[in-house]
C-alpha cells in the first residue's frame, strides 16, 4: 500500500500514544490525558518513541498489500493480512514462543497505528494555500 507521508506520520502517532498510554499509570488511571502527556514531552523524548516504534510499524505498513481506498475513507485491512505480513517480516529466528509473542504483539502495534489514519483525501480536491 502506498500510504502518504502524512498518513505514515499519524498512524505512527497514534501508536506511539497508545504506547505512551499504556505506560504510564497517570493515563491509565484517568487521571491525565494522553494529548497533554504528549504535548508536555519535548522533542527529543517524542523523537525517541517515535524512532524506536517506526522500525517496527513502518517496514510493516509498506508491506501492506495494495487495497483500493475511497477519497474519505481510511484503509483497512483483515487481521489475518496484518498478521502474515508481521510473520513474512519478523522471520523465523528467536525460537517458537519468541516469535508468536514478537508477532502478536507487532500486530497489535500495526493495527493500532492502522486505526489512527486520517481518511483518505481526493487529490482533484486538495487546495494548495495561497503563499505556495
């Protein structure tokens, strides 16, 4: 599938949040929103989860099969199509155990960044702003 930049960038955002999210007690506890955590974190400290998630998600998004996607709609994708891709990239070392949990836990990952892509906008329609 050839995702945008722009639809990369959110579904990785999204996963990292989800991620964040799960680390930390205040969010999970309801005592903190999510947005502000991450908005409170510098650059670099986003930066880091970013980079550490994206060789996991983006190798995967890029091996996606190819799906047609309706200008204002988001792409979508069985679990089963997320998982042989996962399996097809995680390979076969590390033992049996290792990589059922690798692969589930990298599927779980995937779709959770597939869940953030912002709907897919009509090229015909996009307006290029004023100063460009």
């Amino acid at each position: 599938m050839r995702f945008t930049e722009h639809e990369m960038t959110a579904a990785l955002t999204g996963a990292a949040k989800m991620v964040l999210a799960t680390q930390r007690k205040d969010v999970r506890r309801g005592k903190a929103d999510i947005d502000t955590v991450w908005d409170d974190m510098d650059r670099y400290q986003r930066f880091q989860l970013l980079n550490q998630l994206g060789d996991q998600v983006l190798p995967v998004l890029v091996a996606l099969p190819d799906v047609e996607v309706a200008p204002g709609t988001r792409a979508t994708y069985t679990d089963r199509q997320v998982t042989e891709t996962v399996e097809g990239l995680v390979g076969e070392g590390g033992g049996k155990l290792r990589r059922a949990v690798l692969v589930k836990a990298r599927t779980a990952l995937v779709q959770s960044a597939l869940s953030n892509l912002p709907p897919r906008q009509d090229p015909d329609t996009l307006t290029v702003p004023d100063h460009l």
